[in-house]
C-alpha cells in the first residue's frame, strides 16, 4: 500500500511540475486566440452584413472554427456585441480622463478635446459602427447603452467636483447626450469625407457642448 501511494505522489507531483504549467498556459493563450478570433470574425460580419443578418454559423466558419466552438466562448450574439462594447469602453475611458486633464473648458479647448476623440473614433469605427448596427436590431443591448455611458462618466473628475443632487444629474445627463450625439457626429463625418463643413460642424458642435455643460446649468 505504500509504495501505491508513494507512486501516486511522485505521478501527483510530476503532473503539477514545469511541463504541465507549460501546456496549461498554452491552452489559456489558444482559447484567448479563439476567442479573439470570434470577436473579430464577429465585428468583420455585423459590418458587412449587418447584425441580424449575420449568423452564429458564419461567425464560426470566419474565424476558422464551429458553433459548438463558438457556444463554449459566448451564449449569443449579443454577447459578441457586448464584448465589442467592452473593447470600445477602454478607449472611451481613456477620452473621458483626457477630458477631465482640460485646465478650463473652454471653445478651444473643448475643441482639441473633441480632435483626440475623433482619433480614436477613427481606430475604433469598425467596432463602432459593427456596435451600433448590434444597438439598431437587439433592443436589450440598445437598453443597456445609456446606462453604460453613464457610468463610465460618473466616474470623471470634473463630475466629482460637482456637489451631489439636482446640478450634478443635470450635468451628467447632459453629457451623456452630448457625448453619445457627437460620436454620431463623428459617424456622419466619416460618410461623408473630413471637409471644411465637416469642421464648421465640429466648431459649432464644440460650442454647443460648452455652452450646454458650463452655462446655465443650475
């Protein structure tokens, strides 16, 4: 009996060493590949195809694998969307906090902030617009996009300077709507090519977010 369960530990113990390690961070970094793979595949579809047009089989066989493959990743295709909403929100926190860095909100101000948006709007619009399209046909995840956005505003700087009550839902509200109108802004931008109407748009719309937020909002 002993020298059973000597051999158990010594078989115990080999299977928890260096090489087991090995292939247990080789199948993490397969299954983050996959799954990256299906949110590609995924936003690739919802553009080209549009969101309700596009199936969980199609996502599958682009990303080189099947739906059975695919279900062990995600539950559905608003889980896909949800996980492209994730993606976009690092940069959209990131656009929040330059925001709050403003030394004053100014017209020129607002408007180099609203630059720094545009560029990362650019790097992102497929995964916008892939989102969008997802918000346009689920209405669950069209619920959740303003709920979203909110929170991630809550958390800025500038809001915590802001005594709690009636001012600060104002302000939040305000932002929220503004901030959700100019990534539209930007989308219709997009189409319709970066030219000098383009940026008479944006000066104004800079206005109208400064004047919005810093006036008149008690």
């Amino acid at each position: 009996m002993s020298k059973l369960n000597s051999g158990k530990a010594r078989y115990t113990k080999s299977t928890s060493g260096p090489e087991s390690r090995t292939v247990a961070s080789l199948r993490e970094q397969q299954k983050t590949l996959t799954r990256k793979r299906l949110t590609a595949s995924a936003a690739e579809l919802f553009i080209k195809h549009g969101y309700q047009a596009t199936s969980v089989n199609q996502i599958a066989k682009l990303a080189g694998t099947t739906a059975t493959t695919f279900y062990r990743y995600y539950s559905s295709k608003a889980d896909v969307a949800r996980e492209l909403q994730g993606h976009i929100n690092v940069d959209v926190k990131k656009t929040l906090e330059q925001f709050d860095e403003l030394e004053q909100p100014s017209h020129d101000g607002i408007r180099g902030w609203m630059d720094q948006y545009g560029e990362m709007w650019e790097r992102m619009h497929v995964l916008c617009d892939a989102f969008w399209d997802a918000t346009r046909s689920d209405p669950e995840l069209a619920a959740e996009l303003v709920p979203t956005t909110h929170r991630l505003a809550e958390a800025m700087a500038i809001v915590k300077t802001i005594p709690e009550g009636k001012q600060r839902r104002k302000f939040l509200i305000r932002f929220v709507m503004l901030y959700l109108l100019m990534d539209r802004l930007f989308y219709l931008i997009e189409v319709q090519a970066y030219d000098a109407t383009a940026r008479e748009m944006l000066d104004e719309f800079s206005e109208i977010f400064r004047s919005s937020l810093f006036e008149d909002i008690s």
